[in-house]
C-alpha cells in the first residue's frame, strides 16, 4: 500500500521537512521502504494501490522519554512542590497499583489515551510492584505500542507499603528485565528504574547499575529538579561532590541512562553527564506545574548535552507531547524574556564593576539565549528522543530505513475556520499551541495501526 498525505518531520533542530504532495511506502518488516514526492513515489511503485488520506498530514510517532503511568489517576493535583505533592497525591496512587487488576485498567487507558495523542513510544515507570509491572507490559505488548518500562526500586524514605528489601527490589527488576527487554524485536524494553537518590540505598543503586550493565538495559530516575529535593541529598550522600555525582559514584550513568528534568545542574554535572552520554529529560509542564523551575534548555544543548522531552505524567498533567512541545516553547520563550529583564537591571546598577556584572550575569545565566520554536520542540519529542534512546539511525524521521512509527494527523482541527494551510511551519506552530486532542487519527508503530479514530 502507497500512502498520499503531505510530510512533515524535523530531522534536526533547525531543519523542517516538508513534502506538500507526499507518497510513504511500508514495506514487510514495518519499516518505510521508500518516501519522497508522490509522483515520483508512485512512479517508481505503478502496480500499488494508493491510500490518499489529504488533506491529513503524516508526522513521525512522538516519543515521550518520560512518564509515571500509574499516576495517571492522580493527574492535576495541584497546589504543592515536589516532595509534598509525592507525600500527599502520588505515593497513595502508587499504592494502589498493588492491585492488579487496577493496574491492568489504568494500563490499558493510559496507553490508549497515549497513543490517541500520538505518543507511538513511551518511557515508563511503573510502581515498586513486580506484578503490576509486568501487567503493563503485558498491556504495551498486545497494544502495539514501542516501550521503555521499568519497575520503580524504592528501599528507603518511603511510605512502609512502597517500601522495598532491598534484594527483592533487585531480584524482581531482574526477573522484569530477563522476561520483557529487547521482547517482540526490541519494540519493549527494560529500564532498571531506582526512583532517585533520596529513595534509593548505594546497594540498590549499585546493584541497579551492574544489572543494566549485563542486560544492556536501560536506566531512568530522576535529577535535579526541585530544590529541597538537592539540599536533600546533599544532606543524604556527604560524600558526593554533586547530585550527579552521586549517580555517577554508583555505576547509573552511561549512554543509555535517561535523567529527567536536568534543571538546576551545577557546570561540574553538566560535564560529567556531557563526558558519560547520558541524556537528559526535559519536562516542561511538570517543571511548572511544581513549580520546579524552567530549565536553560538551549544553553545545556549549546554545551552539547543530549536532550528529549517527556510528559512526566502525572506531575504533567496531559498525555499529549504536542501540549508538551507547547510548553516547551513557552518555557524557552518565558526563560529568555526574564534574561533579558534581568540582564538590563543588572546593565543600570551602581556599585558593582564589570567584572562582577560579568560574574553575576554568569552565575545567574542572565545571558539571554535563543528561545526554542516550534521546530526544535518538534525535533526533540521525535528524532531527538530517538537519539536518546540510540535509535537516532531507525526512529523519528520519516526518511527511507526508518522505523514506520508516524500519525495521521487532520490538521484543521488547530486551524480557526477548519482550512488545511499549506504552510508547514504555521501548521506544526498550531499544533502544538493549539493542539486538539481529537486531531491524531491513527497512530501506527513499525507500520501496524495501534489507533484508529472511529
Ligand atoms: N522525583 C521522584 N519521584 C518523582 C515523581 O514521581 N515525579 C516527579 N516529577 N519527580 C520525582
Ligand atoms: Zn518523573
């Protein structure tokens, strides 16, 4: 079957691509066999039936790199910082999940929900339970969708029912990882998932990082984000240079260790995360929502840290990685705005030299930065987070060899009178600052319809 649809996809951070009149072919093994102009498509395929889905559009499957499914209940609950909100809304959610067939339920919405939004891969946390850990997979295996899940380790400064020995908690995620990573062609994997250090004991994170290391496996948890959690572990690993450091001491970090949120992150963790490959999470809506901070994404991309972008659902309150790319522009808009205020205030102020400017305006990054549009946030929740799970070569571009992992999208639902604009860069701005959740008709993953919009 040969696809007609317009293309659109951001193969880089400043490149939009853009077939007005495009033709997509899949071939056996899920991958696009051919792409490019539809003319010229169809010419070299005459035999081939033709699907013309115009006037919808075709972007890649967005790939969220970060999100607590089992929160999904208690999305929204508003009002707290971090540590708080875990106490008050979120351990009481994850504790539930010892319930399996709760699980089963919440699994099966969320990624249904997931995948209406056009989120063809996801990274996720479960909950500490074994068994509702494996139920999700169970649930991304018979959906469709592409997986990164883990079973959230948690042995310390946890509620008693979230609490783990910690040899069970290493026993079980081992188990997790032999039954499920690299499972149906590497479409699910295993991230050994320590929560964050606060949580975690040095033997469960070395034990964690030695286990990702002989499965190949990948590794998630959390660094950075809010500011009693840093002062937490200062307090907690004495020892440590940094927060990243503590990571770092107990074998976490690597290229397949993915680090969300990465906001408050002294020069010194920036280059241990630059010099080990880790990646980093950007997860906009979550940092605003608990008030956690508005990270220098383009300064850390500029020092050439690798960066995706995920939902963090449920301190994200939507599934939709097109309101994620949204918020990511705000954010990046709000950061440098504020840079500038404050970088004039500090140009007129009396009694400081310039070279205390200079040191101020550096220790505060008052130097404004380029705000992030509508074509990086498009790279980051496609190519960008394929790169950070090394699949930079096979997901999120929509080029010959790559993974048929893309969305049919109807784009005059972000359009005010309905019309289908032709114009890629207005159409992929309204996407994501007005994004309708009703816009993704289908989603496929490796070329099989996981959604469909009746
Ligand atoms: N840090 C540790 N656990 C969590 C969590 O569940 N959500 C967020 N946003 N940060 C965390
Ligand atoms: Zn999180």
């Amino acid at each position: 079957m040969l696809i007609r649809a317009s293309l659109l996809s951001a193969p880089a951070l400043q490149e939009l691509h853009f077939e007005a009149d495009g033709g997509l072919l899949v071939d056996g093994q899920g991958a696009f066999s051919d792409t490019g102009r539809f003319e010229e498509v169809a010419a070299r395929h005459p035999e081939l039936p033709v699907e013309d889905l115009r006037p919808c559009w075709i972007l890649p499957g967005l790939v969220d790199l970060h999100a607590h499914l089992p929160q999904y209940e208690a999305v929204a609950a508003d009002g707290l910082e971090l540590l708080p909100w875990l106490e008050r809304h979120i351990f009481p959610a994850e504790a539930r999940f010892a319930d399996e067939a709760h699980a089963r339920a919440t699994a099966r919405r969320y990624l249904q929900d997931a995948l209406s939004l056009g989120t063809t891969t996801a990274v996720l946390y479960a909950t500490i339970h074994a068994e509702a850990t494996d139920v999700i997979f169970q649930e991304a295996e018979s959906c469709g969708i592409r997986a990164v899940i883990g079973k959230t380790m948690m042995d310390r400064h946890a509620p008693a029912a979230l609490c783990e020995d910690t040899r069970t908690s290493l026993r079980q995620s081992e188990e997790l990882c032999r039954a499920w990573h690299g499972r149906d062609g590497g479409r699910l994997q295993y991230a050994f998932t320590p929560r964050f250090a606060p949580s975690c004991s040095r033997e469960l994170m070395l034990g964690a990082g030695r286990l990702a290391q002989n499965y190949g496996a990948f590794i998630q948890t959390h660094l950075g984000e809010n500011l009693q959690e840093l002062e937490w572990v200062r307090e907690l690993f004495p020892e440590a240079d940094s927060y990243t450091d503590v990571y770092r001491r107990f074998g976490l970090l690597g290229p397949r260790t993915l680090l969300a949120h990465g906001i408050h992150l002294a020069p010194s963790e920036r280059n241990i995360i630059r010099e080990l490959g880790c990646n980093l999470v950007h997860c906009p809506s979550s940092n605003a929502f608990l008030q956690s901070g508005i990270m220098p994404l383009r300064r850390w991309m500029e020092e050439g840290l690798s960066v995706g972008m995920g939902t963090d659902v449920g301190a994200g309150p939507s599934l939709s990685m097109f309101r994620e790319m949204g918020e990511a522009c705000t954010a990046s808009k709000l950061k440098r705005a504020v840079q500038q205020v404050q970088s004039t205030h500090l140009k007129v102020m009396t009694g400081l030299s310039e070279d205390q400017k200079f040191q101020v305006s550096e220790a505060l990054d008052l130097n404004p930065a380029p705000a992030l549009d509508g074509t990086g946030a498009f790279y980051l929740a496609t190519r960008g987070g394929a790169m950070a799970l090394g699949l930079g070569d096979q997901l999120g571009a929509l080029g010959k060899g790559f993974q048929a992992d893309f969305l049919v999208v109807d784009v005059r639902l972000s359009d005010p009178f309905g019309q289908a604009s032709t114009d890629p860069a207005q159409v992929l701005s309204r996407l994501l600052y007005r994004s309708d959740p009703r816009m993704v008709q289908s989603a496929y993953v490796r070329g099989r319809r996981c959604f469909h919009r009746a």
